[in-house]
C-alpha cells in the first residue's frame, strides 16, 4: 500500500506537473530527486520530484504571519491558507490496476504521452514499483545493484547488458566519490561477466587497494579490484619500484620501446607538449625515411645531423629542431626504452591483447601508473594502448562479421580512463582513437567510460553519444548543461543535480534504466567485497589464492 502525500493540481505534458503537498507531510521531508508514483484514472505515473515551492491563498496571510510561539494558529494556517507546491516530472507511464502486472505487454514501462487528471493522488514509490521499474538482481547478472532512491531501501539496477554495449561517463566534481563509483560499477561488469574491462589506473586506485576520500590510517583503505576478484583481474604496471613500495602485487612490468611508437600515438601530445602543426609534419616525414625507427633516430641526431637531414628531405629545420626538444622528454621516462625490442623481449602490446581478448580465458587490466602520473605519460600510454585495442578489435569483428561464427565474436571490452577531456575535447576528439572509439565503435566490441570532474570540457558530439551518465554532484552551470545535453525535462533535472549531497549521491539516467532517478549510491565496505566475491572467490585458482594470502600478510606490516 503506498503511502499518499499529495494530490495533482495543474500541469502539462511539456513542463511537467504539480501537486498540492498534504497537509499531514511535512515539507522539509520532501526532496528534490525522490521517486514518488502518481496514480491516475488508468495510468501509474513514475515520477521524480524536480522543485519545491511554499505557497499561500492570501498575499494577507503573508503580510501579517503568524508568531512563532502561535503554534495553533500556524496549524490553523497551513494547508488551508498556506501549503507547500510540488513539481514533478512523469518519466514513465504505466496500466495501472492488478490485472495489467500480469500482463507484460501491456504492463511494461511506456514514454509519457499523456498527464494525469485533476487531483489524482501521488504517492510515495514501493519496493515493488522500483523493482517494477528497474528490475532486480538475478542469477543472469543483467541487473546490478547501484544502489537505493532517496529516503528507500529498495535496489536500483543498472541494465548491465545495456550499459556494456554504449559508452558511459561519471560525472561529478573533485571529492564527491567518482572514483568508488567508477569501482561499483566495474565491479558489477566483472562479477556478470558481461564485458572485459581495461582501466587506465592514473591515480593507482583500482588494482590491488585506494584509498577512502575521508579519513587515515588502516581504516583508510579499501579492497581494490584485484582483491575482490584475484582470478579475474590482471595488474600491469609502469612504475613496478613505486607497486613494490605500496605493497601492491603485480603480475606484469611495462616496457615500451620507441619503435613500437608511431607518428599517431604522439598526435594527442600536441597540446601538452606546445607542438606546432609543421612540427608534426615533419614527424610524418621522418616516418616516410626511417620507417618504425623514425623516433630513435631523431633523437639520436646531433646538429649537423639534423641540418643534412633537413636539406635532404625539404622539412623546416626549425621546427624539426622543436620536434626533437619536445620528443627527447620521452627519454626521460624509464618505461621507455631508445632502443629496438630485441629478440625473445616481451611485447608487452601483445600480452595486453591476450589478456583482453581470449574468449572465456580473458581477464581484467588495470594499468597502474605508479609515480608516472604526469599528463604527458598518461597521453602517451594511453593513447599507444589504445590504438592497437582499436585495431585489433576492427580486424577481429570484420572477421566474425565474415563467417557469423560465434566462436570468432570478440567479447565486449570497456575502456575507463580518467581526465577524459584530455583525450575527447572539442579539438582532440575529432583527431584521436577515443573520439573515434565514442562515436564508432560500438558496433565493433568496444566501449568507453569516460570519468571526469569538468564535462565541459568534453566534445559536445561525445557526449551526445554516451549511453549512461552517473552523475554526483557538479556546481559549474556550465558542467551541468553538458551532462544534460540533449536529455529530455533537463530544466528539471538541473535542481536535482545541483541538491545532490557532496557524498554517496548521485543522477543515474540514460540508456540502462528505464527513467532518470537520484540514488544513495551503495556502499563499498565489507558487505559489498562478500556480495561481489562469493561466487568468483570459489572459482579462484590455487595461484590466486596463493597470491591473495601474500598480500594479506603484506598488509599486516
């Protein structure tokens, strides 16, 4: 039975509706972004509360308002003379009465097309209308438990095989808990088996344990996702002295050398770096005359070296000159080797790709950064990644497309990188791997979770291709019109983003829930490691296990 807390007075299909608060509620009860249920004549409405307005018959009550010790006449006064306004937004319709929840064709969510009558009451939502709405966790793993409405305990699930399948951001400003959001979410992808993921770990917070956003000493930690899921995750690292130090098991070091580094793979650091165009092109005709060797050599050359050069192949010798100032800065990069790999050295680009795409086999990578957390190296490393992923998951994709054999379909992979206007501004979005990534490959295996602090930043196209957006709390107007682009009642939307508490709240809408809804995220303590590891805990091999029990005396000192 639901509990009524209010009747509808006015509205429209366009703006939205409003309710006349009961008198028996109190108005500092009711928040922005709740979930509430209107029940119309043939229709449930769900809906989210978007403003909160006081209200009074008489401008005469307001000139001449009660004492604050008149406590009866205050009461006298509200709901007659005075009464509280509240907006809503209908986000979804549904057949209303018993006999439509067995029928699913007509029982299923619909857009709202219509508006509910005059005095039609609203109520607050039961943990069978949100379970109605946003399904509930199964055996399957489609549905995972981001975490509750306001003021409820109920479960709001993320489609996970429809989150997988689209890019998605999460969104919100530095402090208010991105990072664990960011660790739920790809924790439910792991557990469902529903995608493989590699993360762009810039910060060290996902592999083997982070940090809390408050507080210090032991408490301080949390599990990160090599110890929820010791078999399933992989750790790559490119600072292993730095892993070592923080205690942190890691199962391969990096080490690129500079032939595996093409012209494209430096395109991104034309910003970081102050590259000129014409810089740039001269890269392109070093490749032309040195081939994969086109890096090394340049930075071998002395001056007289590079002027023969230049007289030889036409490129301006001054900014050949820049080009090999900036590019020297890689050296300085002990992940980076100036030399050509050598015969029986690992490939470490291959091994990545084996881990991602092995079918059942395949595992999770995190990619630490370590004490390399310039911009520069995260460009870098990222976008040289990232590029053969995106190769190598066209040629695979072509190929099942070819033979429609399902032991040739690749397994869907999520990419998560942080400081993602770095890589998707308006200027490098439309030149780089990611931006293409965004907006064309989703038809091809691979998707993007972008997080970020400023949206804004972030190429307005991009961001109208992101499926899902989790967003906590954002102050800069313009951070929240990007996060709103394009999605419909964003007026209403935009006071529920700026009430969101600093912590554990956050908007979740687009393509995997059915409606926009404010949650009490989850929280990631003790309760979410067992719910999260039974399953894959049992699954562990011997060498996991072995592993797992090292950290855990490493931990003790």
């Amino acid at each position: 039975m639901r509990n009524k807390i209010g009747i509808i007075t006015r509205g429209s299909l366009l703006d939205g509706v409003e309710m006349t608060l009961d008198a028996a509620e109190s108005v500092e009860d009711i928040k922005a972004g709740r979930f509430v249920v209107v029940e119309g004549d043939k229709h449930d409405f769900f809906s989210l509360i978007t403003d909160i307005r006081l209200d009074a018959t008489s401008d005469e009550v307001l000139r001449h308002p009660p004492g604050r010790d008149d406590e009866v006449l205050r009461k006298v006064l509200q709901g007659t003379a005075t009464f509280a306004t509240v907006s809503l937004r209908p986000m979804l319709m549904m057949a209303s009465g018993e006999a439509t929840l067995s029928d699913k064709a007509v029982g299923e969510p619909q857009p709202v097309k219509t508006v509910p009558a005059h005095f039609s009451l609203v109520a607050d939502a039961t943990e069978e209308d949100v379970a109605r709405i946003f399904g509930s966790e199964t055996a399957d793993g489609r549905f995972f438990n981001l975490g509750s409405p306001l003021d409820m305990d109920s479960a709001v699930c993320l489609n996970l095989n429809r989150f997988v399948e689209r890019s998605n951001g999460i969104f919100g400003k530095t402090g208010t808990g991105k990072t664990f959001l960011t660790r739920l979410v790809l924790s439910g992808i792991i557990k469902s088996r529903k995608a493989v993921n590699l993360v762009f770990d810039m910060h060290n917070e996902y592999g083997h344990k982070g940090m809390k956003e408050t507080g210090t000493g032991q408490s301080s930690f949390v599990k990160g996702l090599k110890q929820i899921f010791p078999d399933d995750v992989a750790i790559f690292s490119l600072d292993p002295e730095s892993s070592r130090q923080r205690r942190s098991p890691v199962d391969h070091e990096v080490v690129l050398y500079a032939d595996q580094i093409e012209v494209e793979d430096v395109l991104p650091l034309q910003g970081e770096l102050a590259l000129h165009a014409t810089a740039m092109e001269s890269a392109y005709v070093l490749r032309a005359h040195f081939g994969k060797a086109w890096l090394r050599t340049l930075v071998g050359m002395n001056a007289e070296q590079l002027e023969q050069f230049s007289r030889d192949s036409g490129a301006h010798i001054a900014s050949l000159m820049a080009l090999q100032r900036k590019l020297s800065r890689l050296k300085s990069f002990p992940f980076i080797k100036m030399e050509p790999m050598g015969r029986g050295q690992t490939d470490v680009l291959e091994r990545f790709l084996t881990y991602l795409d092995s079918g059942e086999k395949s595992k999770h990578v995190v990619l630490e950064f370590g004490r390399q957390t310039s911009m520069l190296a995260y460009l870098l490393v990222a976008n040289i990644l990232t590029r053969r992923i995106h190769d190598h998951y066209l040629r695979r994709s072509e190929a099942y497309f070819a033979t429609q054999n399902p032991a040739d379909q690749p397994r869907q992979l999520v990419i998560t990188i942080e400081e993602a206007h770095k890589f998707l501004n308006p200027a490098a979005a439309k030149q780089t791997i990611f931006g293409i990534i965004a907006r064309e490959m989703r038809k091809y295996y691979v998707s993007l979770l972008v997080v970020d602090q400023r949206p804004s930043g972030i190429d307005e196209e991009v961001m109208s291709q992101l499926g899902t957006k989790i967003v906590a709390l954002l102050n800069d107007e313009k951070d929240i019109n990007a996060v709103l682009t394009g999605v419909s009642g964003a007026a209403g939307l935009r006071s529920v983003l700026a009430s969101l508490d600093s912590k554990q709240q956050a908007l979740v809408l687009g393509h995997a829930v059915p409606m926009p809804v404010v949650v009490r995220t989850r929280a990631y303590d003790e309760q979410f490691y067992r719910d999260m590891g039974g399953p894959v805990a049992a699954a562990a091999t011997p060498e996991a296990r072995h592993a797992a029990a090292l950290a855990a005396v490493h931990d003790l000192f």
